[in-house]
C-alpha cells in the first residue's frame, strides 16, 4: 500500500511556540542534512549498516538479533529527585525513548503487546520516532499512531536527532505533546512539577537552558526531558533537578553483560551516563537503552526497554 502524502505543516504556529530563531536555526541544519553533498558524504553510514547486516546473516546471527529486539523488557526504577513536591511521592511515570518504529513493521505490535497492563500516571517519549536522519519522516509517523493509542494521555514527548521538526504537529495531531524548548506544569493536589522539555541536545541543540529555567517560580522542581544524556553538565549547571534520557541505545549491539562497543556520544562521554540511572553533581538523572532500535533491527545483550519510574524525594 502506498504512503500518503504528510499534511502540510503549519510554521506560523511552530514559530509561536518555539521563537524564530531556534525554527530558522533547526530549519537551516535539517536543509543541509538533505543535501545530496551531506548525503553523499553519510552514504558510508548506510553501507556500514548493510555490512553489519550481511555479517550477521553469514554467520547465522540476523534472525536472532531481529528476535532479540522485540523483546522488551519492562524495567521497574526508582528516580530519586532532590526538592521533590510531596504530592509526587510514588508518582509513576512511563519512559519510552528511541522507538524509531518505522524500521521494522513487526515492532509497533512488539510495543503494544509490552505496554498491556502497565500502571502508570503520565507516559515520556524522550525522542528519536525516525528510524533514518534524513529523507521522509510520515511512515514513522504512521507507525507510531498504534503506540500512541495504547497509551493513556496526556503524553509528553521530546524530539530526538532523528526527527525533523516537521513531524511536531503530525504527531500531535496523533494525541502526542511535544514540549520543543518548552515547559509544562503537571498539577498535583495543588503541587507542581515542572517539566522542561527541549530539542535534541545531541545535534540540533536549538534550547536556552537557561532562559527556561529563568522562567520558572523560585524553588520550582525540575524533571528535564532531553533526547540525550550528554546534556548533563548543562542541565546541572542551572540547577534542574532530574533528567530522563534515551539516545544512547544503551549500545544496541553490546558485548556480553551489557558492554556497548559504540554509544553514539559526542560530548560529555562518561560511561555512566550510557544506560540506568546516573549522577551528575546534584543532578539525577536515567538514560534508556531505547524501546525499538535503529541502523539494523538486531540487539544482542541488550534489549530495548520500557521503563517504569517510581519517583521519590531525596535531599
Ligand atoms: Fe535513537
């Protein structure tokens, strides 16, 4: 069956929401990722995945890895967060990260089956909903319609250096909320927890951390939502309280017990901050290992994850 075509996007109110210049900025580096030059010179990436590919099949090993990735574990964490409200003591919140769905048709169904029954309070998607970086980002967008049905709203989600900005109101028109450089006050019994959601600080890193965090009431607690950990020294430094991330795969291809051979992060490269929960400073903070997976549909000692944080205070 053939895709139909994406809607056409409306940047009038992409501008509203997140200001000019981030839009121009995100716009401008998504333009020079679909030029035949940059293309050309990421063509290698392609390659390399195709041969990773071919090896697995030579040696037996693809068929394993596709039945390894729809796997997926439900890992239960607590999140300690320093200046947490005592409304939000216990809070449950579903982490989703890195679904990347369109690359395999048998892992929206994977996802679905995995979320059945779950007890949760407010799911997360931390970014990353296109399988390639470039090219056409709608059969990501139908993919994921059946993960955003089997989830209870709201959902927040955050774009990763996968999506182009353009899937925003797709998406959203599909029952999801982005928060691009954003803030959202979740309500409870008259407590507040801020959300701050931004933009891919992997690549595109369009956010101002700190005029975010110059916009919230003294005292505020903070949970960042960020595609990637390697925002951590950032988000420390003005003062945010926890951060849930994705990114990283966790390795996806790993070598026995869990050791990644590659982690696709280019700053900040601490191995803690690769899967799990993590300290930076008084920052606390979790990367997933990501729920789908990208490049090729295998994992090995690594399997895709949904995470289910329990959140509580600490001093
Ligand atoms: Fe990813």
């Amino acid at each position: 069956m053939d895709t139909p075509p994406p809607p056409i996007v409306d940047f009038n109110a992409l501008t509203l929401r997140i200001g000019e210049e981030a839009l121009s900025k995100r716009l401008m580096m998504e333009a020079r990722q679909e030029s035949d030059e940059m293309k050309q010179s990421l063509a290698w990436v392609q390659t390399f995945h195709l041969r990773i590919e071919r090896v697995l099949k030579l040696v037996g090993l693809y068929h394993r890895g596709r039945r390894n990735s729809t796997k997926i574990q439900i890992i239960e964490n607590t999140l300690p967060i320093p200046n947490l409200p005592a409304a939000f003591e216990g809070f449950r919140l579903l982490q989703l990260s890195d679904l990347h769905l369109d690359i395999d048709p048998s892992l929206p169904a994977a996802v679905v089956d995995a979320l059945k029954g779950l007890n949760y309070d407010l799911a997360v998607i931390t970014g990353d909903f296109r399988c390639r970086t470039i090219e056409d980002y709608y059969p990501a967008t139908l993919a994921t319609q059946p993960v955003i049905n089997a989830l209870k709203e709201p959902i927040l989600a955050v774009l990763g250096n996968h999506d182009p900005i353009e899937i925003v109101p797709h998406l959203e028109a599909r029952g999801l909320r982005f928060l691009v450089n954003e803030l959202y006050p979740l309500e409870k019994d008259g407590q507040t927890l801020w959300i701050i959601g931004i933009d891919d600080p992997h690549f595109y890193q369009t956010y101002d951390l700190k005029a975010l965090t110059n916009a919230l009431p003294p005292g505020a607690c903070t949970l960042l939502l960020a595609h990637s950990p390697e925002i951590a020294p950032e988000a420390e430094a003005v003062g945010i309280n926890a951060a849930l991330s994705g990114h990283t795969h966790g390795g996806q291809i790993c070598l026995p017990f869990g050791i990644p051979i590659t982690t696709n992060m280019l700053r900040n490269k601490k191995r803690s901050l690769v899967a799990g929960n993590w300290t930076w400073g008084k920052l606390r903070g979790y990367t997933s290992r990501g729920t789908g997976c990208c490049g090729v549909p295998v994992r090995f000692n690594c399997p895709g994850e949904i995470t289910l944080h329990t959140l509580t205070s600490i001093e």
